[in-house]
C-alpha cells in the first residue's frame, strides 16, 4: 500500500513521540507560562486564552502576535530552557523511517531548534530530509493554506506523490483537498483507512511498519 508515494511529511510533537511523554508536558507548560506572564494572567487563565487562540488563529504563537505585540523569537524563547534527556532513541522508527523510498521531511508549528534537538534525541536526525518550522512560514502556521504552499513549493513537493501524517485532524483536512495522502496519528486502532486516501494509526512506527513499499 502507499506505493506511488515519493514524498513522507510528518509532524514532530505529539507524532514522531508520544502525546503522552515527559517532553509533550514541558512544551505545554512553557508555552502556558509564556502566555500567562504576557497576557499577566495565572496559568487557569493562560489555558483560556491558549484555547481561545488556537481556536481562532492556529498556534498560540499566530494569536498572540494578531492580538498583541509579542516578537516570536522571545515567544520561543521557553524552548531553551527545556530538557530534552526526557526522550531517547527510537531505533525502531528510525529504521522504519530509513526503509521509506524518498524524501522524509518535518513539518511542525514549532521552531528549527526544537525539532533539532528532539530528532536528535530520538535519534533520528539522519532520517530527515529537511525541516519546514513556523519561522520557515513566515509565522503562518498549519492548519493555513500559505503555510502548506510554502511548504510544498520550497521542497517541490508534488501532492499526489506525498503522504503527512499529523496528531491533529484539522491539519490534514487541506493537503487532502490538495491530493495528499494522510494518516492522522491518534487513540486507537494500530491503523486502519478511513477513505481514500484517508488512514488513521495510533502510532507512526506501527503504521510504517504494515508498508510494502
């Protein structure tokens, strides 16, 4: 199965490790910390307006910016500060990821030095091709078009040849449209398909693993 695809976009947090590890509950606590302390709030009120604005505009980060005046790299800047010891190696994946034909790629809302130094943790550096951050779109993060089309025309991607997969639903929702196959990453079944085109897996290295590619 998946065997015209050329072309492995995956989504970093919450993805390539797990939503419920020790690194997941660090980017959440910075990214609440970095919230309260600007909108001046406790960290029940940070959780309310991170909400609010993902709901409205994607990322915390694309909030803040429309609604204020915060710079993005002092937005960012609670990932220095966060211990990634807490995630090893994932040879298995990592093995799974080498077997794939083509260009591998990252495609996160989070920054360049993030995915870095989690990849590198996992082990898995020298499985990627390439990594497309929130900076790298201008600022404009997934679920948006301008983001998937810079995304696409800076690697040359064709969509019909590419498959993404993604712990968040509404990220894949467009780059279906586009004609990309996508596997959504979430509780469940070890994988199945949902539509055409369409799969959805609890866990990347289960779902890399039932490929004859």
């Amino acid at each position: 199965m998946l065997a015209d695809i050329d072309t492995w976009v995956l989504d970093l947090d919450n993805t390539l490790y797990p939503a419920r590890s020790a690194l997941a509950e660090q980017l959440t606590h910075g990214i609440l910390s970095t919230i309260a302390q600007y909108y001046e709030t406790d960290l029940a009120g940070a959780r309310r307006i991170q909400s609010e604005l993902v709901a409205e505009y994607g990322t915390s980060l694309r909030g803040a910016m429309v609604t204020g005046t915060i710079d993005p790299h002092e937005f960012l800047d609670f990932e220095r500060r966060i211990d990634y010891s807490v995630i090893g190696p994932d040879p298995l994946l990592a093995t799974a990821l080498d077997a794939l034909p083509g260009r591998r790629y990252v495609y996160t809302n989070g920054s360049a030095y993030h995915a870095d130094q989690a990849l590198s943790r996992l082990g898995l550096t020298d499985c990627i091709d390439g990594v497309f951050d929130i900076l790298a779109g201008e600022l404009i993060p997934k679920p948006y078009a301008e983001s998937l089309d810079a995304f696409l025309q800076l690697y040359d991607v064709d969509p019909a040849r590419a498959a993404m997969f993604d712990d968040l639903e509404v990220n894949l929702a467009l780059p279906h449209e586009r004609g990309m196959t996508t596997v959504w990453v979430t509780d469940g079944t070890p994988y199945e398909q949902v539509a055409e085109r369409r799969w959805r897996t609890a866990d990347v290295r289960t779902f890399l693993a039932t490929l004859d590619v």
